[in-house]
C-alpha cells in the first residue's frame, strides 16, 4: 500500500475496523505506523472511540470516517415511539436520523459519516445532517442523554 501510495496511485492509505474491542489495536497502529485516515464504528450508542482513539487522531492530523453510525440501525428501533424532542429545530433536525448523524459529524476529531441505507428516502433524510446548524458539546450531551 505505501508503494501504491508512492507512485501515486492510491492517494489516501488507511485502516478499518467496526467493533469497539478492535479499537485498542487500531490506536496501537495509528501510533505506531504513518496512516491517512481510520474507518472506525462510533455513535450514540456506542462512544467508547471518545476515549481514546478519537482525541488520538485529532492530535495526529488522521482523518476519522464512521461507520455504524445508527448502531446498523438498531437506534431507531430504540426510539420508535418517542417524537422528536422540541428543541431539535435548534440544531435544524427534522428526523431521529438526522439528530443521530449530527451527534456523530460534530465530534472534532469526525472527518465525515458513512451511513448505509437501502431506501432513497432515508438516504435524501440523512444529507440533511450536513446542512443547518451543528450541535456544540452542551447540546450533543443533550442528545447523548436521550438514549441513556
Ligand atoms: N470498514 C468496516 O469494517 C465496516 C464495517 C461495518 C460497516 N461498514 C460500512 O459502514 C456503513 C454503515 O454501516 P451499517 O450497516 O453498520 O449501519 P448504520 O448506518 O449504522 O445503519 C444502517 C441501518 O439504518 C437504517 N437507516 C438508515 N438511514 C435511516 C433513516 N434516515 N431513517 C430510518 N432508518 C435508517 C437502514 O435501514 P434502511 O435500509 O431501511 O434505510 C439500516 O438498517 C456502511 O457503508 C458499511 O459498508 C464498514
């Protein structure tokens, strides 16, 4: 990979893993090796990258993509019938999605989120967390609080 990278034919090289028991290894290696970027699992419902492996990146320049954002989508199920609390049009949140992604993007040390969907629609809802007003650390503890 780092010939590749060399000659130019890959820009970016990184690591990837999705479980929070990998995520001591993966720091071992951002530590110890020269990586772009680390594709790691983080959200409202799984925080433990917050630890360590986030504010590590931060202070080493590499770039964090997430995955699992909503937990494989296990998240919504947990707030199926509960409407969305009021004060989301603060942080312009029109869905349960979008409140979820922007927890996620608006930790520092969160290049950007990779959520997967299987429907148009959902994905047209999740764009909306890249628009509008980001929550600051007072209001993402607020959301976090939701599913606690
Ligand atoms: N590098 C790695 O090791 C690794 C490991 C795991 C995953 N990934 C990648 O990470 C990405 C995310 O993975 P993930 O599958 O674990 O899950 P996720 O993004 O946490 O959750 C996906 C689930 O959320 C639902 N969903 C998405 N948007 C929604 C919305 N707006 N409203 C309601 N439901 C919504 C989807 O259902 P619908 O289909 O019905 O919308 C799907 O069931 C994927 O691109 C995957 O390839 C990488």
């Amino acid at each position: 990979m780092r010939q590749l990278k060399e000659q130019g034919r890959i820009r970016y090289l990184g690591i990837t893993h999705y479980r929070e028991d990998a995520q001591d290894t993966v720091a071992q290696i951002v530590r110890s090796e020269r990586v772009d970027f680390v594709q790691i699992n983080y959200s409202l419902a799984e925080r433990g990258a917050e630890r360590t492996l986030l504010p590590l990146c931060q202070s080493r320049g590499v770039a964090v993509l997430i995955n699992r954002p909503f937990q494989d989508g296990r998240m919504f199920r947990a707030v199926r019938d509960r409407p969305l609390p009021a004060w989301a049009g603060e942080i312009d949140c029109n869905s349960w999605g979008q409140l979820f992604l922007k927890f996620v993007v608006s930790h520092p040390a969160v290049t950007a989120a990779i959520p997967a969907t299987s429907k148009p629609k959902n994905m047209a809802d999740n764009l909306g967390a890249a628009l509008g007003r980001m929550p600051d650390a007072g209001q993402r503890e607020r959301i976090a609080a939701l599913l606690a």
